[in-house]
C-alpha cells in the first residue's frame, strides 16, 4: 500500500504572491525619488530597473497575445525535504476584457473562462464548473476573485506589470547579471531581492517580453522555488467563443463560496 508524502506547509505561495510583480516596478519610481545617500555603494543598479520598465510597457501594449508557461514549483514534507512539481499555464488574451487560462499540473487540471461579464472555472478531470460575475476588466479580475473567492490565478501580474501603486516594500537589489541563453533566445538576466522574496528574470534582447521567472520564498528555511518558462505569441487573432464556456453534457454545476470576512 502505497501513501502520500506529509506536507507541513501548503504549496509555495510565490506564485500567487503580488508583492512581486504589482511593486516591482512602482519600485522603480520610489528609488528614483530617493537615491542612496552620497558615497554609498547603491544596491539598486538604475539599468536593471530600466529593464522592468521596458520590459512592462512591452508587455502592457500587446493587445492580443498568448503565453505558454512551462513551470516548476517546490513543496516542502513534514521532515524537511522538498519536493518539486511540474505543470503548464496557458494564456490567451484580448484586452481589456477577454481571457481563457488553462492550467494543467501533476495535481490539478483547470480552465478559466472570462467574458468580460463573467469568469467560469471548469476543473475536466472532477467534472465540476462554477460561474460567477467578474468585473469588467482583467486589471480587476485578479483582485477581485483573490479577495472575494480566494481564487488566485498563477502569472497574471504579467499583465498589468508596473501599473499598481507602490505598497511601500520596494526592491531592495537589483542587479544585471549578463547575457543567457533561454530556448534559443538571447536573454538578458537580472536579479532583484525584497522582503521574504529573491526573484530573476530574463528579457528577450529582440521582444523585451520575459523568458524565465525564478521566484525564491526566502521566509522559509528551506527556500522554496517556483520557476516558469515563457513562449510568448503577441498580436494574435482570437474570436469570442475563445472565451466562452461550453458546458459538456456531463459537466456539473456548483457554487463558489465566498470568502468570510466578518473575523477579520
């Protein structure tokens, strides 16, 4: 008989932890408003930060696209040891208000649906979906489903990179490492830490559009990691019944709690 590995701490949070894509940027503008003292050697380096700023508006302008995501995550066992998942996350995207996700990994299988109106979660593999009104934007939809349905949904801060007010955790490193090799594509690597979080990334010299994402969970003593491998498809065509939900004759319905904040 076989059994599952304990786990003493849910799946890494890094994914889903905003912190790192909305303030990356804003970070930016904070460290332009007050630079290092005089004489300090600045731990900021200002053409990484020029980096993330090109590397948001690339990503702000396209108005169609797709995005294949190849990604690893860690989980940690009750006796310390990790243990790394695989899966992918597939985008397609029409902006301001269109979005299909797919996100498929060793533990569980989903497809999001949003129209504009509406967002669908459909998990194949249970058989189950759940409908609930979304905003009128994607800026909004991520904030919306994580603060009322607990709902978060993996690299969508991609989309929306640099345009969040800072929330006062900045970078406090950033640093360009040099020139790399990503699936055959010259790449540049920086690196940047903030609090309880080291990250990389590495922009395409060609698209300024990111390659890889390295994310560190450095409040946990065994450091867990999520990793994603990036092929982006910009300016495709993509009709509405992209984002469409099509019930399957054996698919069924159920509702989507919501969050309970009256403790809080």
């Amino acid at each position: 008989m076989s059994h599952a590995i304990p786990r003493k701490k849910p799946m890494l949070r890094a994914w889903s932890r905003t912190i790192l894509l909305a303030s990356g940027l804003a970070a930016v503008a904070a460290y332009a408003a007050d630079p290092p003292p005089v004489g300090e050697t600045p731990k900021v380096d200002p053409k990484a930060l020029d980096a993330l700023k090109t590397m948001g508006t690339h990503l702000r302008d396209m108005q169609s696209f797709t995005v294949h995501a190849d990604t690893t995550i860690d989980d940690v066992a009750e006796d310390g040891q990790k243990l790394q998942f695989g899966g992918t996350v597939e985008y397609q995207v029409r902006r301001p208000d269109r979005m299909r996700a797919e996100i498929n990994s060793d533990r569980r299988q989903r497809t999001y649906y949003y129209d504009g109106k509406t967002l669908t979660q459909y998990s194949p593999r249970m058989g189950y979906y759940a409908s609930v009104s979304a905003p009128p934007t994607l800026n909004k939809l991520a904030d919306v489903l994580k603060d009322k349905y607990d709902i978060s949904l993996p690299l969508t801060d991609l989309f929306r990179w640099g345009t969040d007010p800072d929330d006062g955790s900045g970078l406090t490193e950033a640093e360009f490492v040099g020139p790399s090799k990503i699936a055959g594509a010259t790449c540049d690597h920086y690196a940047f830490r903030q609090t309880d979080v080291d990250w990389q990334v590495w922009i395409a010299q060609e698209t300024k559009l990111p390659c890889k994402l390295v994310i560190t969970t450095t409040d946990e003593p065994e450091q867990p990691q999520y990793v994603a491998l990036f092929t982006w498809h910009p300016n495709v065509k993509l009709d509405d019944k992209t984002f469409v939900f099509e019930q399957p004759k054996t698919a069924r319905k159920i509702e989507i709690a919501v969050v309970d904040t009256s403790g809080q």
